[in-house]
C-alpha cells in the first residue's frame, strides 16, 4: 500500500515513522498549531472591509434593504439598533445604484412624501402638521448630506397665522446632530446648518435656530451667537488661537537666535469684540455756484409831474398830490439750492487688537552675549506692539532652570536602555526557540539518516545477496556431495569436516549481515559492481 504512494509522500512517511515519540508529538503539534494559525489569519485576511451603505433608515427601509441583499447573497452588517447597513468598501456604488432602482430606501413617512397620502377629507390641522412634518425631514436629509455629519433630526415650530391678530408669533427651529466619528463640527459648519434652516423656513430668523450636538453640548444658542465646541465660547477661543499663533511666530524667530530651549515668549492680548458703527454725512459745495438759500426784494418807482411828497411802500401807498403820472413795482424772490450730500456707514468688525503685553526670557547661559534692546526692537516689530495704544513689551536674561530637562532626558535614556534590553531579552528568547526547534530537526534528520542506512539495500539488492548465499549454500552441499564419495575409511572425516563447514557456513552468515547492518553503502557498493560485472558477461 505504501509502495503506491507518491515518492514524495513516501519520505514523508518514512521520516516520520523514524521519529520517536516525543518528535512525532512536537511535529504533530506543530502542524496543528500552523494549521489553526493559517485558519485564522485566512479568515482574517478574507474578510472585507465594510463601509456605509445608509444610514439612519426607518424599520421598513431597513428590512427592505436587508432582504433585497439576501437575495444577491451580498454580506452585510447591521448598526445602530438596525438603523445603519454596513456593506464590503468596494461594493458601495454598485449597491446604491441597485438600491436606488429598485426604489430603496422610499423614505416613506418623510419628507414631502408624507404630501402624497393626503386626501381630499384631511383637516386644516393635518395638513398643516404633515406639512411641517415634511419640511422637518427634508432638512434632516438636507443636513445630513454635509460632510462630517451622521445624523440629523430638526424640529419646527410655525405657529398658525391669524388675520385677526396684530402680533404674530415668529417660527423657531432646533438641530440635533451627530458628527461621524465623533469629530466634532466646525464654527463653519454649524453657521452652515444655522443658515440652512433658517432660509427654508418662512419668516423664520438665523437667530431662533439653536444647534446641539448628540452629546448634548451646545453648538450655536437661539441668540445666533456659534459657541465652540471645545468649550469656551467663541471670543476665548479666538482670544486664544490670536496669542498662539502669535507665540509659534515670535517662538520661532527666537529659536533661530539662541537655540531651541533657550528663549520662552509670551503674549497676551485684549480682543475688542464690541461691534461698533460710524455714520458720517459729508457736504460738498461748489464756489462758482450761488448759495443755498437765497432771497432778493426789488422795489421800484417810476414817474413825472410836481406836487407834495407821500409814504411809499407795500401797503401804503400814496401818489403824491399835484399835477403828473407815475409808476409802481415791487418784487421779492425767493431761491433754495440742494447742496451734494455724501451719507457714509462704517462698521468695524469684531476682534481687533485693543491691548497686547509681551514678555520674552532668555537663557543667560547659552544667551549672555545676545543684546536684549535688539531682541527688544526686533520682537517689538514682530508683534505689532504699539506705545500709543498701551502695549507692553518686556526681556529679560537670567539662567534657566534645567533640573527638570535633566531627569527628563534620565529618564528617556532609562527608557530607551530598557526598552533595548527588552528587545535583547526577546531576541534571545527567539534565538532559544528557534536554536530548539533547529535541534528538533537535526535530530528527527539524523535519526531519519540512520534509519535510510538501516534500510539502504533495495528489494532488487536483497534478492542478488539471497541468491549469493543460495549459489554459496548449493556449492557446499556439492563439496559435500561429493566427499561423501570417500572410502568408509575416511567417514569420520567427512562427518566432522561437515561439522566445520557448517560452523563455518553461519560464521559466514553472520559476518554477512554484520556487513549489511554496519556499513550498508559499502555492500550495496559492493552488489552493484557484482550485478555489473554479471550483466556484462
């Protein structure tokens, strides 16, 4: 049955079966272990990487999207109670486009598909609240579809208008979101939903939309103001991003002079958030052009003859007496010019410098020779300090303190010695091993090499010294055939040379199989030359 074997696999056996029992159970332990390994790491290996194909599904949805990737067999994983199907990274388009197709997810129940149940029968009241209903998921569609968010839920309130009323409440809204991989939003961001919502809302204001996030922080307040997510609000954080980048800036500048480690710089800055406005009316008026009001009374009298004097004027008139004809005219006008009026608005932003303090400290020790009123003036125009407006600037030299430096540098020094004396213990852990697991197989070899030895003479070999001895046993027993022709005289003889030749028969057995069990390559050596030297007669 072994015979049949390949020769390959015949070594293997053979090899085996030489082992002894300790071997074959290291040999087999270490097959199982690989096996089990190669299992593991297979499966491992061949598992896909999986990506979301939707999210935030309602239950129907779900179920339908579920079903439909039973039926092509495609894996899937399910998250967030069933709200979220997870599908392998490379099959992502292909399955929404598929999905989409067939129609999936219909998002029935939102959106402005809640519009199309409605009948002919449905109330003032219903319709209004689908109505909202549909708006509130259409926004949380939209929202989601910004990047960095998961999830979205938006809630309306738009109160009813009545026409008997002067004063009309004003619609407010609510966003709850949550942000993948819980990475919170930016100030960009949350601005973005803000607005959003407010321009799909009739009537309804950015400053009555409040945003949370799903851990329940505040994003933007129903004031519109955006509060940072880090946990101040938003003038402390750009007070602080101001005095760090500056800081990095002027940090910067100070290692290229004395050196890392040797010059510490420190700003603080006043904000002025304070929204101001200027309004200015500017008018420009021509010379050449007369001004602007202007007012011209002309009273003249014309005529001839003699007589007494009168009193002249608007309402008194009187001719004079005497013999003669006159004239009279009064004309009084009235002229206003518009001059040119320039009206300008000027808003200033929020968030400029109002006051800065900075300080600088250098290490003497590495720094003594560094002109302090040069770093002065250098940091000075680096920082945009100005005496007018208050700004501080102070440097100073003295030594620093390296004590903590020091042990921290010990330390990592301590550190990295144990860490490389770990990595020295782990390799002569693996050096030990593996010098074992070496010694295993040169000793299942070499016991393997002796059993080859033991069984070197082949099938073919054995037979041709079987029939040597055969040939060697039947000339004997003719020799002794042929003694047996001897005188009665000489019987004795023969009887006991007999004796001897079979003495001398199994003396030569003997040396004959201690010569195959020693050295088996010189006999088989030996065979073969014998079964040439046969072949070529």
């Amino acid at each position: 049955m072994t015979d049949r074997l390949p020769a390959p696999v015949r070594r293997v056996t053979d090899a085996f079966k030489s082992f002894t029992p300790g071997q074959k159970a290291v040999t087999v332990f270490a097959i199982i272990a690989i096996l089990v390994g190669g299992y593991f790491f297979a499966t491992w290996a061949a598992k896909p990487s999986y990506q979301i194909l939707f999210n935030n599904l309602s239950t129907k949805d779900a179920s339908a999207i579920v079903e439909s990737l039973q039926k092509s067999g495609t894996s899937y994983e399910l998250a967030n109670d069933g709200q979220t199907i997870l599908v392998p990274r490379d099959q992502v388009n292909a399955l929404r486009l598929q999905m989409s197709g067939e129609g999936l997810p219909n998002d029935e129940g939102t959106g402005y598909s809640l519009l199309d149940q409605q009948g002919i029968t449905t109330s003032d009241f219903m319709q209004h609240a689908n109505y909202q209903r549909a708006l509130e998921g259409e926004l949380a569609k939209t929202i989601k579809s910004i990047d960095g968010v998961e999830a979205a839920t938006v809630h309306l309130v738009m109160p009813k208008e009545d026409v008997f009323t002067d004063d009309q409440s004003k619609p407010t809204a609510s966003v709850l979101v949550a942000s993948k991989a819980n990475n919170s939003l930016e100030e960009q961001q949350v601005q973005s939903i803000v607005h959003l919502v407010a321009s799909s809302v009739e009537g309804l204001d950015p400053t009555q939309v409040t945003v949370a996030d799903s851990e329940g922080r505040m994003l933007s307040t129903g004031g519109g103001a955006t509060i940072a997510t880090g946990g101040g609000n938003s003038a402390e954080q750009q007070t602080v991003s101001f005095q760090n980048r500056l800081n990095a800036s002027l940090q910067r500048m100070l290692d290229n002079l004395v050196g890392p480690g040797n010059a510490v710089v420190t700003t603080t800055a006043e904000l002025d958030f304070d929204q101001t406005e200027t309004r200015s009316k500017t008018y420009s008026a021509d010379p050449a052009v007369p001004a602007e009001s202007e007012s011209i009374n002309t009273e003249t009298y014309t005529g001839s003859g003699s007589g007494n004097g009168g009193v002249l004027g608007p309402d008194n008139i009187q001719v004079p007496s005497g013999t003669g004809s006159g004239q009279y005219s009064n004309k009084n006008e009235v002229r206003n010019r518009q001059l040119n009026e320039v009206q300008e608005v000027r808003r200033n932003a929020p968030g400029g410098i109002q006051r800065l303090n900075v300080s600088v400290l250098l290490n003497s020790t590495t720094a003594g020779a560094v002109d302090s009123a040069q770093v002065q003036q250098l940091i000075s125009a680096a920082a945009g300090v100005d005496a007018t407006r208050g700004d501080t600037i102070a440097v100073a030299s003295m030594p620093f303190d390296t004590s903590a430096a020091d042990a921290a540098k010990d330390e990592l020094a301590a550190a990295a010695a144990a860490e490389k004396e770990t990595k020295q213990l782990t390799l002569i852990k693996t050096g030990a091993l593996l010098f074992v697991v070496l010694a295993l197989v040169f000793l299942a070899w070499r016991a393997n090499r002796r059993a080859k030895k033991r069984q070197q003479l082949t099938d073919q070999e054995r037979r041709h010294l079987e029939e040597m001895q055969a040939a060697l046993e039947a000339q004997r027993q003719a020799e002794l055939e042929a003694t047996t022709a001897i005188t009665g005289a000489h019987m004795l003889e023969s009887a006991e040379f007999a004796g001897r030749d079979d003495e001398a028969r199994q003396e030569r057995h003997r040396e004959i199989e201690e010569l195959v069990r020693d050295k088996p390559d010189e006999t088989a050596a030996l065979i073969r030359s014998w079964m040439s030297a046969d072949s070529t007669r």
